[in-house]
C-alpha cells in the first residue's frame, strides 16, 4: 500500500530535445506507476514532447489539485521552476537526476524505479525548504512580484550599481558592486556559493545575501534570520535587472525599491531514506 494514490509525472517541460532524451525513462516510469494501479498524470508539455499517449495529461498549474506527489525528471533547474508553480498546492516532490548537478534531484536515473517503490512503501525522508518571495515597487506602486526557490538577485551586466540595504526598516550599509545575491539555504549552493557565499544547510531559517564583486572588499556576506524584511533600493543604476532563481528577469530603474521576505508556505521534499545532505556535498562538490 502507498499513501501516495494521484502522482503526477513532470519532465524537463520547456525543452522539446531533452524532453526526447529521456522519454524511454519517462516512459518507463509511468507505465510502471500505472502497473501499481496508481493514478497517474503527465504534465501536458511532459506529455507531448516525450509522445507519451494513452495517459491523463494536465497543466502544470493543475496538477496540484489532481496528485499527491508530484516527481520531476531533469536538472535542478526544473525542479525551481516547478516548486514555485506548485507551492501553493503544498504537495510534495521528488527528484530524479537527468542535469548535471543533481543539488534538488537526487535519485538516479539508472534505478529510480528501485528507489520509486521504497519511496511508495514509505522508505523516504521528508525535508521541508524555504522559499522566499520578491516585490519591486516604483515609485510607490508594485510593478512586479514573484517567487525563488534558490534566490533573487540584483545585477548590472555593465558596470558597478549603488544599492541601499535596510533591513526591518533599519539602515545597514550601501554597497558599490556587480550587484546583490539574496539566497535560501537551497540557493547557496548556486550563484551565492560561486559568489564566495557560506553554505547554509537546509534546516537553517535564514537568508545569505552575498554581494556580487564588491567595490570594498570589506564588503562581505552576511546571514540573516528568515523573519527579517530585507529592503534594498537602487541609487545608482546602469541596465539592472532582477532575476528570480535565474529564470526570469526584469529591468529596474533608478529609484526602486525590492522588498524580499520569506514566503508564506515551504516546499517538501522527499528523498530516500538514506539520504545524507552532507555526503550529496561531497559527490557534488568533490569535497575530499
């Protein structure tokens, strides 16, 4: 018997050629939840780039309302995208590794249905992750708001950016610099840890902000408790832009004003039951 009785199936959904790289195992995957006697749904760009026929197929802003678990097939990048689509539905994901980095998903391909099956007996671990939330406003009115899994980030491609940080309503510096990483705990192993950022496990309840190429070197990361109200203001700008986990971008102009927070629900992970957040450090970042 599994608790998990609807299971939605999403692959790498924006990108046609990878989509056709991994259909055998796509393939192979549904056919074997179905054989359980599972109700299984495939994501609908899922389903068309892999030519995956016969299935229940729906949005992927749908599938909240129609599986219990919801396993995604790709990068870590997919996993980002789809953990903010699905946040609000608060179901759990799971991760099967067809990227290269493998931080968000991390069964392997090669015996994910082995590791599918202890998963559905209840041989897994549960891990809740923070996501956080961002509103631009200009001149006093919202222009724009979105989510991140990993981060938000500020950024000039052309030249040093002035920025003001407050935080709770408190002034506590400006930076001259490439830009500004404002990171969960998962976001620290990305952009923030190429940056020069600490590592954050996932259990902590704080955000990394980490300047990009700071002016002063004394300029440093600083971590800071998920609870805090991070305001950060562009007083000189040259062709900035915001960036939610990479993914999507928006220019800003002198005078904005970018409010981040902790959003208002998490993400639950699934993850087999020996899993080590530590040892997955060590094979992704060839620690000795």
């Amino acid at each position: 018997m599994t608790a998990f009785n609807s299971i939605a199936i999403i692959g790498k959904y924006l990108n046609k050629s990878a989509l056709q790289m991994m259909q055998t195992d796509l393939a192979d995957l549904v056919r074997h939840l179905a054989s359980l006697n599972i109700d299984v749904w495939v994501e609908e760009h899922t389903a068309i780039g892999a030519e995956l026929n016969g299935f229940n197929t729906a949005k992927l802003e749908d599938i909240g309302a129609k599986a219990d678990l919801a396993i995604v097939m790709g990068g870590d990048g997919t996993m980002l995208s789809v953990a903010r689509n699905l946040m609000d539905a608060g179901i759990p994901l799971v991760g099967i590794n067809r990227g290269r980095f493998g931080f968000l998903t991390d069964l392997r391909a090669e015996d994910m249905l082995d590791s599918i099956d202890a998963i559905l007996a209840g041989a897994y671990r549960t891990e809740t992750r923070m996501m956080m939330t961002a509103s631009v406003l200009r001149a006093g009115k919202k222009v724009y708001g979105g989510l991140a899994f990993n981060d938000v980030v500020i950024k000039s491609g052309l030249r040093l950016i002035e920025l003001e940080v407050e935080i709770n309503g408190k002034f506590m510096h400006k930076q001259r610099s490439d830009g500004l990483i404002l990171s969960t705990p998962t976001g620290t192993t990305a952009y923030a840890l190429s940056a020069g950022g600490p590592i954050l496990h996932p259990d902590l309840d704080a955000f990394a902000l980490v300047p990009i190429n700071p002016h002063t070197l004394s300029n440093r990361p600083i971590v800071l408790s998920s609870e805090s109200l991070i305001e950060v203001t562009l007083v000189q700008v040259n062709d900035a832009q915001i960036s939610f986990d990479g993914q999507f971008q928006l220019d800003l102009e002198f005078g904005d004003r970018v409010i981040i927070k902790r959003a208002d629900r998490d993400i639950t992970l699934l993850h087999p039951s020996d899993y080590c957040y530590f040892e997955m450090l060590r094979n992704k970042l060839n620690w000795g």
